[in-house]
C-alpha cells in the first residue's frame, strides 16, 4: 500500500476530476454515489475520506494511492492526478471524516472551493484565515484525541492514516487529575500568586478502563486538604460526598507525598493524563513535588505520527504524474519507491547483521517503537558506519546531573523504552471545538469549571463541587 495521498476539491488539488465543469455536485457524485468503491459492506454506513490539516491550520479532503487507482479504473474518463503527491508528513494530523449522502460531501466541497481565482492563495470558506501561522498545531492535537480513541478500539487503519505501530495500546494507561481551588472572588491574591500556587482545596486521582474508557472505582483516590478544610470553592457553591469511595483528610506534605507515590508507579508504562487548566494543574503538581518536565502535550507522539512523519521526509517519493497504473499490466509498490542513493546503498560494504540493526535503530527517532527492523527492509536508509563518529563528535557533550537537561534528550537513548506523560487538556479541547474561552483570573468572567462543562455536555447533573466525583 503506497503512502501517497491525493487532495480532492480546493485549492490546487492533485485531483482534477470534473474540474472544467466546477461542479461540486459532480464530483460528490463519484464520490458518494451508489457505484462508488468507498462505499463500505454495510447498510446506510458513510464513506470515509482523510481529513488533513497542515500546519497553518487549512483542512484538506484526501484520497490515497490506492483509491484514486480504484476510481480510476472504474471511470477511465478520470485523469490521473497532476502533480508531487502528498505525503502524511506534510500535515499536522490525519483523520478520518465521514459523510453519509452526496449533498452532505457536495456542502463541504463548496466550502473548500475558493471564492477567487488567481489570488496565489486558498480563499476558500474552510481556509481563508489560514496562510502562515501555526494554527493547525491545536486542531491537528483535537484530532490526534480522535485517532487516540480509534486506535484504542481497533477501528482504523494505521498506515492509511499514518502511523505504523500500535502495541502502546496493551500498556498505555488513561487516568485524570482534577482538584478544586477557591474562585477569585474568595482569593483576592495576585493573578499570577493565584496561578503559580494554587490554593488547592481537595484533589483526586483516578484510572479509566482501557478500552471503554470508563471509571475504575478501584483506582480513585480522593484527599481533601487539611489546612483548607473549612474553605469554599464559591458563593453559593457547596462540597459534595465523595460517591466512589472513602476520602481522606490530609496535610500538605502527606498529600505530597501521596502523589509522588502514585505518580511514580506509573512510571513504567505510558500514560494519558486528563486535566483541567493544564498550566494550573503543572504548577499544583510542582508543588506537589512531582515532576512535569517530561510531560507532553500532543497524543501524535504517542501515534507515532512524528517518526513517520521523520521517516517520509527522508524518503519523499519520486512519483512522476504520467506513472498512470492504468499503463501497467502489473502494479507493484516497489516500482514507486525513490531510489537509493549510491552513496547510501547498502550494497557498497558489507556490514554485520548485529551493527546493521544497532545502525537503523540509531538513525530514527521512531526505534522506539520499531525495536526490530527486517534485514530485508531496504526502505530504511543505512548509514555509512565511516561516518558515523564523525558525526557524533560534533554533538556537545550533555551533563547527565545538569537540571535543565530535558528527559530522553541523548541520541544514544532514543531506542530505550521510555515513557513520558501525555498531558490533555480537556477546557482547551472545550475551547477547539466549541470556540468559547473562559478567564479564570476575571472575576466578572463567567465561571466555567469542570462540573459545569460536564453537565453542558450531559455527563452530569450533580450540583457542588467533589474532586473525587469529579475525577471519573
């Protein structure tokens, strides 16, 4: 399966189909209609198409190699596509996008079509705020959420959608951390006092069942804080029972202590870590005691995402646009691979298995993830072993004691199991979807906190405020 992707309808598409007529309903027609190969087996269910979205944040409708080959050799009347293919490193994310009539997929192509030609520039509906910037940055980490689930479940296909590996998926853990602190109108310290320490009132722990996603009771940890016990989140507002289990009064520093326990138990597998306020939650955490220099805020490294996306950029694929497998009695993925360069084939010098599989895990940061590697994989560039100390001299030499050193940073550990914390944000994945933003430090603001947001979304129909009911 070749990992060319094809953009469909916009600006400058590879796919000219039905073009000159500029007829979107043409085109969702070949697409969406009943003869279409995208139709799945089962009854009434949509076709899927790949949603991507670049870095400045401007979407795309794609098809892959393998489907533009089916609609071409459906519709001969279809040319083949113009132009350098898309690879996924080209885009911030990669998912699926379903539509389930041809009016619903003929709507969004019209969104997508520019409202002015020969501008240099998308000024369609969809994308006419996106020309520079890294906007595509937080709607691509929205959509890595979705992919993250699909994985979890089974239901996508891994390279279409580019990514190579899913065995995290056995290990990987789901918990949340969720504490309550007083409204402003009660903590009239500084913002920034407010924001750097917190004045934590109760706070809780909790594990998700993988893959339901749903509360392990088992696993709820809920601490309301001594010295704040007498406290108040808000005016009018009042403390809630715990429902999962019993909750303990503690001090500050037995609280600490707690947590660093549990955060070190979970060291030796990933981990998803659910917030609310990421910044708020790293600093109750810092003050916890518990390290947050390794924590990251984007699932595509979990993915895998990045180490393709390092992979392809390596090896762009050289497809010339006349290469129409309708020309070709016999199709094979090794006649669209780029070729080797001379300097790099590993024909050239001998070299032992045992240093070659040492080689290929040290040139790509995706080792990780690929610890064994086919002798037989000539996909995977070798690098010259002449070269090799050379290039390693001209790294500066790291202090392994120094405390800005950040985790994992040494080449040489790029192939060690590591697992770091990824952190999300659900009030930020709120604020994606929905657009709405709430200033917590703005005492006129309105208050939107995690209880709150959960009854909008009709998870919850508690009133009051309980870290620990919270959590789940």
């Amino acid at each position: 399966m070749s990992n060319s992707l094809y953009q469909l309808g916009g600006y400058r598409p590879q796919l000219q189909w039905h073009q000159f007529t500029y007829s979107n309903r043409l085109l969702a027609e070949e697409i969406a209609g009943p003869g279409s190969p995208l139709h799945p087996n089962l009854r009434n269910a949509p076709i899927e198409l790949i949603l991507g979205i670049k870095r400045s944040g401007t979407v795309h409708l794609l098809l892959t190699y393998d489907q533009v080959s089916d609609f071409c050799q459906r519709n001969r009347d279809l040319p083949w596509p113009r132009g350098r293919p898309f690879v996924s490193s080209d885009f911030e994310s990669l998912s699926p996008i379903y539509f389930h009539t041809v009016e619903e997929l003929k709507n969004h192509l019209g969104e997508l079509r520019p409202k002015k030609q020969g501008t240099g520039f998308d000024t369609s509906t969809f994308n006419k705020g996106f020309r520079d910037g890294n906007a595509g940055v937080l709607r691509g980490a929205f959509e890595h959420g979705r992919v993250f689930y699909k994985v979890l479940h089974q239901s996508i296909d891994l390279q279409k959608y580019g990514m190579r590996d899913s065995s995290w998926t056995g290990s990987i853990r789901v918990c949340s951390f969720v504490f309550n602190t007083q409204h402003i109108i009660f903590d009239g310290r500084s913002a920034q006092d407010r924001l750097r320490y917190p004045r934590v009132l109760d706070i809780a722990f909790a594990e998700a069942k993988i893959p339901s996603l749903e509360l392990d009771p088992s696993t709820t940890t809920h601490i309301i804080k001594a010295e704040n016990r007498t406290l108040n989140k808000s005016k009018g507002s009042f403390k809630l029972p715990f429902a999962h289990g019993t909750t303990d009064t503690l001090s500050e520093q037995e609280i600490s202590n707690r947590f660093q326990n549990i955060f070190r138990s979970y060291q030796d597998k990933p981990l998803v870590l659910l917030v609310y306020e990421e910044e708020l939650t790293k600093n109750v955490l810092k003050n916890l005691g518990v390290p947050t220099e390794a924590f990251n805020t984007d699932l595509k490294h979990l993915l895998g995402f990045e180490a393709v996306k390092k992979m392809e950029e390596d090896h762009k694929p050289l497809i010339s646009p006349s290469r129409d497998p309708r020309n070709y009695s016999i199709r094979k993925e090794e006649d669209h691979k780029p070729p080797i360069s001379p300097s790099r084939d590993p024909r050239n010098y001998s070299i032992k298995k045992e240093e070659r599989d040492t080689l290929i895990a040290s040139s790509s940061s995706y080792s990780r993830t690929h610890a064994s590697v086919k002798r037989e994989d000539r996909d995977i560039p070798i690098p010259d072993p002449r070269k090799r100390h050379r290039s390693r001299s001209r790294s500066p030499r790291r202090n392994s004691s120094s405390p800005d050193k950040k985790p994992y940073a040494s080449r040489e550990d790029y192939h060690r199991p590591r697992h770091p914390i990824y952190i999300i944000d659900v009030k930020d994945l709120h604020a994606r979807v929905s657009g709405e933003s709430f200033n917590a430090y703005d005492a006129n603001a309105p208050e939107m906190n995690l209880m709150k947001l959960a009854q909008r979304y009709g998870m919850s129909s508690g009133e009051g405020w309980c870290a620990g009911n919270e959590a789940g």
